[in-house]
C-alpha cells in the first residue's frame, strides 16, 4: 500500500500537514474468525493564535481563512487517497485468495462460485452453489476455519502483510450470524422481563461479537464476556 502526501498551501499548511501524517497499524487478532480491529486516523488542526496586541484587518482576516479551507480540502483529499488504498488492498487480497480457493476446488474436483466482496476493513469470499461444499465447512464449522486460516496464509505469503480475510462456504457463517442475532435479541428480552442474569454457551470472538451487537440494542439490558478461551462465553445481565 502506498502513503499518500498532502500538498499544502503556505508554510502554516506543510506543517500541519507533517503533523498529521501517522504511519497505520493493522493489529489483527488471529482468531478462528477473526474479531475487527479498527485502524484510526487522527488529524490535529493548526492553531492559528492571533497577537493580542495587534490588530487583525479584513484582508488578514480573509486571509486566514482561505488558509483553513485549503487545509480542510487537503486533509478531506487525504482522507480520501487513504480509504482508496485500503479499499485497492482489501480488492487485492479478494482476488489472491480467490485464486487460491479456486485452486483448491479443482483439485478437489469440487463445483462452487466465488465471490469478492469488502466489508468495512476486511476482504470477504464467499464460496456458494456446490453440492459438496458442506464438505469444506465441517461439524461447527471447524473445517472452514481451518481453510479461513490457511486461506490468509497464503494472501500474507504474496503481499507480505498478515490479512483479516472472512471466508464463507455454503453461507454457513451467514446463517449463523443470523441465528446468532436472534438468539441475542431473545435472550436480551429474557433478561429484561426476569431480571436475572443469563450466560450463553461458549463462543468464538466472532460469534460473540454478533450476539453483543444484537444486545446492545435491547434497552435495559447490557452484555459481557466473561471466562478464557475457547470456553469464553457472552454473559447477558440487567443494566
């Protein structure tokens, strides 16, 4: 990915722009489905202080203020240069790890089509309309985790940066986001009419993301985790 640098106008412009640059971290958890993890941009704007002692004219004024648009226009075309970067890199991730999946079907001599898609900061591929795909997601999806893990490998071994790639087969992680928000929305409604507090089976981070966000939504009602891995579990209780 290449780091793009603002132009500013003026010498007050260059040095905000040298503030504002920060190299991104992208600090991915290596979980079964990989919980998200958030890359922050944070701009700090020049202060621009006047001389109390001197009096700033209508020229000055105008001038000052042509200064802050050109910063706001170039911070705004920086901001944009950088989501093309990631959104060009999540594109380029799709493509390596459908090659890879595609490889991996025809040896198996298994009929499926993939799909590339990007949701938010991850690469997402799905592999859907095969009759033996059941056959690569495994009893709880074990063997699609497995093939998720591996399928990242190979997208960090041509780009050289670890990947936070989803892999979906046969839509079992969509079916199971959706059976996984509902059990949240019941299990919160549950809660709100006992009082008393309630604890899930044991789920992956990804898993458990999905029911916390299906809480969080509930008035009254308030999640969290508690335990260690793999028996770490989603704990739902009154607020």
């Amino acid at each position: 990915m290449t780091a793009e640098t603002a132009t500013q106008a003026g010498t007050d412009a260059e040095a905000s722009a040298v503030a504002q640059t920060e190299d991104q971290s992208d600090d991915a958890a290596q979980t079964v489905a990989g919980d998200g993890a958030v890359v922050e941009n944070d701009a700090t704007e020049a202060d621009n202080g006047a001389d109390d002692t001197v009096e700033a004219t209508s020229g000055e004024t105008d001038d000052a203020a042509d200064i802050d648009d050109e910063d706001s226009d170039d911070d705004s075309d920086e901001d944009d240069d950088e989501d093309e970067d990631d959104e060009d890199r999540l594109v380029e991730e799709g493509e390596i790890a459908g090659d890879y999946l595609e490889q991996l079907l025809d040896v198996l001599d298994f009929d499926g089509d993939i799909d590339l898609d990007v949701d938010g900061d991850r690469a997402v591929v799905s592999i859907d309309g095969g009759d033996d795909l059941t056959k690569l997601v495994g009893r709880k999806g074990e063997v699609l985790d497995a093939l998720q893990e591996l399928t990242r490998l190979a997208v960090q071994q041509a780009t050289g940066e670890r990947s936070r790639l989803m892999l979906d087969i046969a839509r079992w992680r969509s079916d199971r986001r959706d059976r996984l928000a509902r059990l949240g929305r019941e299990v919160a409604e549950r809660v709100l009419a006992s009082g008393e507090r309630e604890a899930l089976d044991p789920m992956t981070p990804f898993e458990r993301k999905i029911v916390h966000d299906a809480v969080a939504v509930v008035d009254g009602v308030v999640s969290e985790s508690e335990g260690a891995e793999p028996k770490r579990r989603v704990v739902v209780l009154p607020s």
